[in-house]
C-alpha cells in the first residue's frame, strides 16, 4: 500500500525527500502529486514553480504525479491542453484527472503515460468503475474512490477489480462546487485582482441549519465548500491494506496539517499506535470517519418524513407557513372540509413535537381587513404566539 501526498512548494518536497533519506519512508511506497493553478483546484504554484520542482527532483528522484483536476470549459480546456503538451511529461511517474476531455486528450495523445482516474465525484457503483478499467486497460494506474464507500464496498471492490485503487484517508471533504466566484465580490478590490494567484478562504454558516465553520476556497476555477468535519481513516490503515487497497492519501494541504507528515508516516508503518498520537485533538475542526463503516445516506429518510409536520386526521385545518417574531404567524388553510371560525380553539403541532392550545380571537387577511372564517387555500394572520414555527400543523378542537 502506497503513501500519497501533495508537495505545494520546494520545502516541503525537500522535507519529503530527507524523510527518505533517514528512512523514516521507503522510496518505492512514497508518492507525491504536484500541480499548478492552471491545472489543479487548490494549488496556488505558477507554471514556473512547477517546473522548477521538477527540476529539483531529478536529484531527489521521488516519484511524482501529475494533477490535472480541474474541470474547466471548452476555451480554458484547451489552454490547458497546450500546457500539458509543453510539460516534461516523462519527468512524471502518472497523471491524475476527473474530466472525461482531459481522460481522452491522455488517452489519445499520450497513452505511454500512466493514468489515475479522480472517481471521488463520479462512479460509485461496480459496473462503472469497471467500464473505466476496461477502456483505459493497461494505462490505467490506478482509480480514486469516493469517500462515500463503505469497508464493505471497498472489499468487494479491491477483490474484484482488476486495478489498483485509492481512498483518502486524512483530508477535507469536498460538498460544493461552484464555478462561480462567490466570495471575490465580499472583498476588497485589491484581493480581488490577486485571486489569479492566490486562493481566497473564509468560513461559511448555514442559514437553514445550526452548522457553521464551513471551509470555504475561493480561485480562478470557482468557489468550493467543505463538510465542516474533516475525513478521518487513520485508526483503519492497517486494515485498508488487509483489504488490499492500493494507495492511501493523505491531504496535508490545509490547516498546517503537513506539520503532522511524521507523525502520520510512523503510524503508516506501525511504528507508533494510534493511541499514541494526537492529531485529532490538535486539528482544528472535528474528524469524521465519513461513510467508512457503513453508508448511512438512508437514515435522514426518517427525518425528512417527520410526522409531526404531516396530516394527522379529520380535524387537520392547515399550517403556519411563516412567523414573524412578536408580530403575527401566516396560517394557509388546507382543509377540503372543515373552515376556521372566529372564536374556535385549535391545537398547533410544532416540528419538535410541541403542542399548543390557543383561542382563535383575532384573524385578519393579507390586507389586514378583519375575518370572520377562513375556507381552503386562504391565508390568514393570527397573533404571535412564543414556540411556534414554520411547519407547525394545525387542528380543530372539537
């Protein structure tokens, strides 16, 4: 099983290959991916930069890999093809892409040349993953997986896949992608003409939702928002390789986590436990181990058919669509049957299950003019009453 990084400037690919040097890791387990801003989501080196890199590796003699991840439109797409024609691209050991143009322009034009093919937004199931092994065949280095697997996929998938494969094991988690720019226009102009060169992060919080601390990236390819959590594996390295996984990356791009480089080689090689190790609590945002050990996409199903904000029986009159604090609440009536009436008691059902009684002595339509009844598909606006919300059900007391 391989250990593969990301290497962002000179320093860091010098420290890697010192860490090779005081076999601290073997040369032959060791990969490195490197990209560019033109080619890369996330990578903030010039074209320049890369080169020089390349340069400097042909006395490190790492292992390096091409990222081309970037999914772009046509008139960007083909800039970027030229790019690739003029780059030393012997000096790499493979390539990695996700789109289907830049699998093919490879494919085509350069099929001497090893490729990893980015699944981690795309297949997911078998019969997918096998038509990509099929058409790249020999060329095909290996396939990145989702980390939307469970350990039960991955074994059937490792067992039966002709080609190698690679999971994250440390690293954000990709949620939204946005070819837009959505942060730029929130900042100042003079960061606003640096975004061709440099990344702009933020954090992002949810409006419909208590969560906040979103990892927010803003550059040339767009904007891309990550799961507040961050994906966790490595208390499961060992039993990745018993499943026979081929690779294993660690995204050390982000938060200084390439401060953590050592520590996580020593427990790919089981030099220390993982009880001895503290990068969880060191990180700055929670870890997760995502849908490793089992896939629970199905359990927010129950959620979503909450059954205090569903119709119940005969006396179900409508609901509170919305609710201005200390105002007044909106009120649509539903019922085919039943109208409300001035002077009625009914029952709200909030969302968490809490259940009001109240009076039904004020009742004005959307103009304010005063109302005596209200029938189907009427709305009507009743006093402000504490607790109740959006989705709260209403019922006749009879």
């Amino acid at each position: 099983m391989k250990f593969i990084t990301y290497a962002e400037n000179k320093t860091q690919l010098e420290k890697l290959a010192s860490l090779v040097s005081a076999g601290k890791v073997n040369r032959d387990d060791l990969e490195v991916i490197v990209g560019t801003r033109t080619l890369s989501r996330y990578s903030e080196m010039g074209l320049e930069e890369l080169l020089e890199l390349v340069t400097l590796n042909q006395s490190l003699k790492l292992s390096l890999v091409l990222e081309w991840d970037v999914l772009q439109q046509e008139s960007l797409f083909l800039k970027n093809k030229e790019i690739i024609s003029r780059l030393p691209l012997h000096e790499f050991k493979a390539i990695r892409v996700q789109d289907p143009g830049a699998l093919n322009t490879i494919a085509e034009n350069y099929p001497w040349l090893k490729v990893q093919l980015i699944l981690e937004n795309g297949n997911h199931n078998f019969q997918g993953l096998s038509r990509w092994s099929a058409f790249l065949g020999a060329q095909l280095d290996r396939l990145v997986l989702s980390n939307e697997l469970s350990r039960e996929h991955l074994s059937r998938y490792a067992s039966e896949l002709s080609s190698g494969l690679e999971v994250l094991a440390f690293g954000r988690i990709l949620l939204f992608y946005s070819p837009r720019l959505l942060l730029s226009p929130l900042k100042k102009e003079e960061i606003q003409k640096s975004l061709q060169d440099k990344n702009i992060e933020a954090f992002g919080t949810s409006e419909e939702s208590p969560h906040a601390g979103f990892p927010l990236i803003e550059n040339a390819h767009g904007t891309f928002m990550f799961n507040v959590k961050d994906l966790y594996l490595l208390d499961h390295l060992e039993e990745l390789k018993a499943l026979n996984i081929a690779a294993v990356r660690f995204d050390l791009r982000f938060d200084e986590s390439f401060n953590h480089l050592e520590t996580m080689l020593d427990l790919y090689y089981g030099r220390v436990s993982h009880a001895d190790i503290n990068i969880k609590n060191a990180h700055p945002r929670p870890m997760i181990k995502g849908f490793y050990n089992i896939n629970k996409t199905d359990v927010l199903f129950t959620k979503l058919k909450n059954k205090r904000i569903q119709r119940q029986d005969d006396n179900y009159i409508g609901e509170i669509v919305d609710v201005e604090r200390d105002q007044q609440m909106a009120l649509v009536v539903k019922s085919k049957h039943l109208k409300l009436n001035l002077g009625q008691e009914v029952q709200l059902v909030t969302p968490e299950g809490k259940v009001k009684n109240v009076n039904i002595n004020t009742m004005i339509d959307t103009s304010r003019l005063e109302k005596q009844s209200a029938a189907t598909n009427e709305i009507v606006l009743l006093p402000f009453l504490s607790g109740v919300v959006a989705k709260t059900q209403v019922y006749l007391v009879q």
